[in-house]
C-alpha cells in the first residue's frame, strides 16, 4: 500500500550533487562495505516494513532521480505494521539498514537483527525501513542522497504513525548508512515541530561524520530537541568506516570514533570494541545489541 503528503511544508536541506572516486568505492567492496543477498535464508515477502523501494533510480551518468509515481514524501508498507494493520503496540521499534542491501537482503538483515532483540529481552513489535541502498559500489555519493532523501519519508512515516497512534513509543535504531537515513528523518520532524514522536535513536557503526551530531553541528540541535535519548555504538577497530569512510569523506565517522565537540544533553557514546566487525553489531552472540536494549 502507499501512503504520503505532499502538502505540508517540510524544512527540506537537498544534498548537492557530488561523485565519489571509483578507486574509493572500489576499496569499500574490497573490505566488505558492500553486501550482497546471497544469504541461505529464504526472505519472506511477509516481514512487516517501510519500503521505499523503487522510488529512486540513478541514471547513466550518475544523477539522483524519484520514478513515476513518487514524490519526495511518500512510502510503502508491506506486512503487518502493528498500529496500523493490527492493534496498536505500546512500544515500537524501527531498524534502518545501511548501503548495498538488495531487497531480500534487508529483508534478512530486519529478521537477524529482531532476533538479537528478542534475545536481549526486547519482546515489543518490530518493523524495518527498506530504502533503495544497492547502487553500483562506485555509488557511494549517490547512495548518501538517496539515504538523505529517504529521511523525509521516514520522517513522514512517523509523523503519520505518531498521529494514528499517539500513545505508542517509537523507537529508531539504524546501522551503518542508515544513519543518513534517521538523522535526517530527525531534522525533518525538529524543522516541522515534531518534538515528541521519537523516544530514542540508537546509531550502530554509523556512517555519518562524527562531529555532524555534535551540540554545534548539523544535527546535534535536532537531537536534542526532537529525540527523548540518543546512543551512539562505535568500534575504533572498525576496518571499513576507519578506511572506506575516511576515504570518502575526507572525514571520520561517528561510528569510529564517537562524537567529535560538545555532545548534545541527550546524547551518549559507547564504545563497543568487542564487537566482531563492522557487520556484526546487530547480530546475536557478536554484536552490541544486548547493550542497546539495556539503554530503553
């Protein structure tokens, strides 16, 4: 089903339009950055989601578009969503995969990671947010506008839920690239004064610069006023953000290094060197999950 507004003015910050040097990109496949569906696990078409899947597409030489029928705020669902196809949950919970994650393979990413919720005790609904994060691996750029851009419609997402369903807790937890995704659904919902929708948001070896979430930086203000409490889970041995991310960004990411200035009142760094790597924070037995929950 599809569901979004396109009347509301949203406070809208477009990402301009910048390319990423193949040999970088070629680097981040080469440490595993990019991540293939070829899982054993059969994915269910069932898995309850937001899907943006379909609403952007690249063209050939590398410009950033929405396809027919889409606007920048609109979003799918798929499954049940508690709150919306079924009863309403009193918590619930939203996982934002990161980059190169072809639909079945968020898909399995969404089952792994609510099975180390489960484990760590976590029994409230759960859902995903699959967005259009496999573009070709020389993409980077690219897929970092889209993440951007699939934060207005996860912002738009729980704008619509928070209103349907005003008593239950919505929690944001995102890995990787995701981060993109959840902090600008942030500052889309502080720009439109949605200042009580997100209880936490909970950043995984996120692949945003680590001194965007400070209290001086890009996000650090929306943080604070829009999000109840927010952890970030860095790794200093973190291979692929230390080197791919540093590459590509000319900067470190708050997933390797914490938050670079004054952090946000609300805002907490923990560092979680015992996970395995960079794709094993979310899975149960290697990675922090058990550390996050502890946090709600």
């Amino acid at each position: 089903m599809s569901h979004g507004h396109d009347s509301r003015q949203h406070g809208a910050q477009n990402v301009g339009r910048r390319r990423f040097l193949g040999t970088a990109a070629t680097a981040a496949a080469g440490t595993g950055l990019a991540v293939g569906a070829t899982g054993t696990a059969a994915a269910t078409d069932t898995y309850p989601r937001v899907t943006t899947r379909g609403h952007y597409d690249i063209t050939w030489y590398g410009s950033v578009y929405l396809t027919d029928g889409h606007t920048e705020w609109d979003y799918d669902t798929a499954g049940d969503i508690p709150g919306l196809d079924s009863a309403a949950p009193d918590e619930f919970l939203v996982h934002v995969h990161g980059w190169m994650n072809e639909p079945d393979s968020a898909i399995e990413g969404f089952q792994t990671a609510e099975a180390s919720y489960r484990d760590s005790g976590y029994d409230r609904a759960v859902i995903g947010f699959s967005w259009d994060s496999d573009s070709s691996v020389f993409g980077w750029w690219d897929s970092t506008e889209i993440a951007e851009e699939n934060g207005k419609k996860l912002a738009n997402f729980v704008e619509d839920y928070r209103q349907a369903n005003p008593d239950t807790t919505i929690r944001l937890v995102c890995h990787s690239l995701g981060a993109r995704v959840t902090l600008r659904c942030v500052e889309v919902l502080n720009a439109n004064g949605v200042t009580e929708a997100v209880q936490s948001v909970s950043l995984l070896g996120g692949a945003a610069d680590n001194d965007a979430v400070s209290a001086g930086g890009r996000y650090g203000p929306d943080l604070a006023d829009a999000v109840g409490q927010v952890d970030n889970y860095w790794k200093d041995g973190d291979d692929v953000l230390n080197w791919a991310y540093t590459t590509a960004e000319f900067d470190s990411a708050v997933g390797e290094e914490g938050c670079e200035g004054a952090q946000p009142g609300n805002y907490q760094d923990h560092n979680v060197d015992y996970v395995t790597d960079h794709f094993s924070y979310y899975e149960p037995g290697e990675g922090c999950i058990g550390d996050v929950v502890a946090e709600w």
